[in-house]
C-alpha cells in the first residue's frame, strides 16, 4: 500500500453518500448488472441492494473482483422483502418507470434519503412495487422507444442525483459514521487481511496516517504470510 494509493482510497470513501441507494429489482444481464454497478461507484453510492432469490447477483461473474469490492450488494430474497426493509429504514421510494403519470426524472429531490428502483429488462417493476413507491418517474424520449435500456437509465438518473448532491455541498465531507468509515477504509486498502481478521474474530488493527499497518495483526508463524500479503516484493 503506497501512501499515494492510500489517499485515494480515503478521499474516494469520504465522498461516498450513505442516503442514496438502487434497488435492482431482477435485473440479470451481464452487462446491466456490470454497468449499473459501475455507475453507483462512480456517483458515490456506497450500498446498493438488489432481490435475487438465490443470492446469483452476489455471484455474479461480471462484479466479483471488480466493483463489488467498491459498493457494499444486500441481497433480499424478494421484491416485497426489499422494499419492506427499506421503508423500515426511512428510505423514500422512487420507481423508475415509463408510465403516463409518472413525473419527470428531473423533478425529484435526490437530496434525500432516497432509493431508486429499476425493474427487469424484460418486464420492468410489477405493479405491486410500483403502488408501493412514494413516486414514479421517467426519463422522457423523443423517438418511437418508450423506455431506455436499464444501465442506461439508472446513469441518467444516478448523475441527475449527483449533480443536485454535489450543488447542495454533500460530497464536501465525509457523510459516514466514524466507525463505518475507518471499518471501510481498512477492508478496501487489505481485503485480504480483512476478510482474515473476520474469519479470526478479531478486530481491524490500527492505520498509521499514510496507511501502513501500525501493529501485526497475527501472531507467529504466519508473520511471513502476512509480510507476503502486504508488500507484494516479498
């Protein structure tokens, strides 16, 4: 870990927005699940959630390794499920759907607590998830499609919600608690060593300023696996 690196890391993390969530709602494509992922990254989402009744979004091919070791995936077993858990939580619900009365994607106040929901590519959100959204909105076209491609649809949306965030100043500062932050932090900069530490019980050790490891996590013999995992000359 460069203290080059490690400033990244902490800078990208200070600006991750703990009230702005996706809900994907059955969406399976290789590329949507990769894309959507992706843009959550690059607006700042730190948790996203999506309904996958075997849990196949987690395992995905196309996020392990990539950008699900930058955005935290809940997994919920159904549509009622999730939404149930996120209005328990005090999420406001958008439903992204092309509908007559649904309002302009643009009309909405992303500066809240908010979750948006994007549906299959095939069917979109039942009706169900619709009724149950505090509001509907769309992405209004000019051609003969009604509707965009899911990725797609969730980049404008995503960057219409960044922009009214960064013009109300709240990527200025770290929105994260202290704990969530400094937990984060240390799983990003040595995942492996984190995943270990889990595994173990035993809790993170100490960062020095530029990211160094102030104390060994483990004891003897695994002194030399752990110099092998944190400096790659060894």
């Amino acid at each position: 870990m460069t203290p080059e690196r490690f400033l990244k890391i902490k800078t990208v993390l200070g600006r991750r927005q703990p009230d702005l969530t996706v809900l994907a709602d059955g969406v399976h494509k290789s590329h949507n699940v990769s894309a959507m992922l992706r843009t959550c990254d690059a607006v700042g989402i730190h948790r996203v959630h999506a309904v996958s009744s075997g849990g196949n979004f987690r395992r995905h091919h196309m996020i392990s390794g990539g950008s699900q070791r930058w955005v935290d995936i809940v997994v919920h077993t159904s549509s009622e499920k999730a939404t149930s858990t996120l209005e328990s939580q005090g999420w406001r619900l958008i439903a992204a759907h092309p509908e007559d009365s649904a309002k302009d994607y643009r009309d909405i106040d992303y500066t809240q607590k908010v979750a948006i929901i994007f549906g299959s590519e095939l069917k979109g959100l039942a009706p169900n998830i619709i009724k149950k959204a505090d509001d509907v909105i769309t992405i209004p076209t000019n051609g003969f499609v009604a509707s965009l491609n899911v990725s797609v649809a969730a980049a404008l949306i995503l960057f219409e919600a960044c922009r009214q965030r960064e013009t109300q100043g709240l990527y200025n500062q770290s929105r994260l608690s202290c704990e969530e932050f400094n937990n984060t932090l240390f799983e990003w900069s040595y995942p492996q060593i984190a995943e270990r530490c889990r595994m173990r019980g035993q809790p993170y050790p100490t960062l020095t300023q530029d990211g160094s490891l102030k104390t060994n996590p483990f004891a003897s013999p695994e002194k030399k696996l752990l110099k092998i995992i944190t400096d790659p000359r060894a």
